[in-house]
C-alpha cells in the first residue's frame, strides 16, 4: 500500500507555535523533505526528535531529481513529510510539484496545517482582511516585475508581497511611485524576538526604511486601489446605510454586510468606518 506525502507546517519563528500533530507527523514518517536540512534539523533536534537520516534536501534547483525519488519512496509505502524553513510548505517555497506528481499517481496527499507568515501579516496589518491577493516574490527587474507592479496598481483587493530586507527600501519607493498614498505595513521577523510592524502611507513607510538597516523576513500589506465602488461618495453612502442598520439593533458585522451588498462597497472597509465613529 502507498505511503502519504504529508504536508507540514512549521513555525516561522516561535517554537511554541508548534502543533502536536506538526511534532507526531515529524516523528513517525519514514523521510522528510526539507527545503534547507540545517534547520530542519535545527528543528529536529530542539522537538527531541531523532533525524536518523531520514532528512533530504528539496529545493528548487533540486526538484526535478528529488521527486521520482520521493514518489519511489511512497510507492513502496513509506510515509513522506514535506517541509519548509518555516510556514507551510509550497507557498513561495518548493512543493507544488511534488504535491501535483503524488495526485496524477493517486498517492495520498494530506495537510497537517501549521503558521503561515502571509496569512499572519495580513490579519496583524490593520488593513481589509475581506478580500486579499497572494502576489509572494515580485520579480527582482526588467519587464516582468514592472508588468506585476502595474497589475498591483489596478489591484483592489488587499495584496500580500515577500520581499528580501536588502530590497524593502527601493520596493516601497517603487510602488510609492506606482500606486500613490495608499497604505501599507510592513511587517518583519513575525513571532520572534524583535517582531515589528510599521504602517503608514507607502511614501511615509519608505521614507522610515530608507534611513535604516533592515534584518530578517519581511512581509508588505498593501492597500488595495480605491476603484469606484470604494470612492468617498459609494463609501459615505454605504458608512450611512450600515450605521442606520446598526441603530436599529444590527451587529455592527452584519450591519456592514448588508450594506456591502446593497452598495458593492466592501463589507471590510465599511465595518472599519462604522467601528472608527464609535
């Protein structure tokens, strides 16, 4: 019988953040697949969790040889767990090829959730968390990061965007540039010692990183593009409609749903006016 390819999220700072089921997975599988075996086995070790050579290395450059081999490994029945450095696998880290090979053979693929960096930015921002748009790494130049920058220009939708700490300064200044006064925060080193979140305009943000050194792993939330239906008029319109609702004994959430349906205003922007008058 086949093995399962388990999919298994790690911490991206804390330790703490750890699930039982994370450390049970971990424990029992026959291999696991880490994106850099260092600190997995960092990892490892500080779960009191024997490797016994059971770690492989499975990154980018090695992909295309590593997955005929784990799908050998999980023909014959060996249990396979995928990580990577931190947050769930195959979200801006390898894995989705290996995850699509294992479902055109019929091998069972299953999650064992865990944090994951993009999801926390975005609900720690302040910024609309209704609707958002996972855009990882941008590109480092030429036309297709310029390409990606004026799709994030037209984007109104909450965007979620990786970025290197030697890059944050010059990405910020660029999309200043591109998407005007919108707001952003940047959220760096999530769960650790030395978390921080700085929100502002993109002007004001870049203006702060650009006066400083910038260590660790970053997360950017960028507002998404005011359009039509998010104008001052659509938004006061719908700010009134929901605070009469309210007052007549709605929840202020579902108040502010309603209103989105009536008016094609976001549900999110509108709570956040109607809670910004209490």
């Amino acid at each position: 019988m086949p093995g399962t390819l388990y999919l298994v999220g790690t911490p991206i700072g804390n330790l703490s953040d750890v699930s039982e089921r994370a450390r049970r997975t971990l424990a029992d599988v026959a291999v696991i697949a880490a994106e850099d075996t260092r600190r997995t086995g960092r990892l490892l070790a500080s779960l009191d969790i024997e490797s016994g050579g059971r770690l492989v290395s499975f990154f980018d450059a090695n992909e295309d040889t590593r997955i005929p081999r784990l799908l050998e490994r999980l023909r014959s029945g060996d249990d396979v767990a995928l990580v990577s450095d931190g947050g769930m696998p195959a979200i801006a880290d390898p894995g989705y090829r290996l995850v699509r090979a294992c479902v055109q053979a019929g091998i069972t693929v299953d999650v064992v959730p865990g944090p994951s960096a993009a999801v926390a930015a975005l609900v720690i921002s302040g910024l609309p968390t209704d609707r958002f748009v996972f855009e990882g790494f941008l590109p480092r130049a030429g036309t297709a990061r310029a390409a990606r920058v004026r799709a994030l220009a037209e984007e109104s939708r909450t965007a979620v965007v990786f970025e290197s700490p030697r890059r944050v300064a010059s990405t910020l200044r660029e999309l200043a540039a591109a998407l005007g006064p919108r707001q952003v925060a940047v959220v760096r080193e999530l769960t650790k010692l030395h978390q921080e979140i700085v929100r502002g305009s993109l002007s004001e943000v870049a203006a702060s990183f650009g006066e400083r050194g910038v260590r660790g792993e970053v997360v950017l939330v960028i507002e998404g593009a005011p359009g039509p239906a998010r104008g001052s008029g659509d938004l006061g319109r719908a700010v009134e409609l929901a605070a009469a609702l309210a007052a007549g004994g709605a929840r202020k959430r579902d108040a502010a749903r309603e209103a989105a349906r009536t008016t094609g205003v976001p549900a999110g922007r509108i709570y956040q006016e109607l809670v910004g008058r209490a």
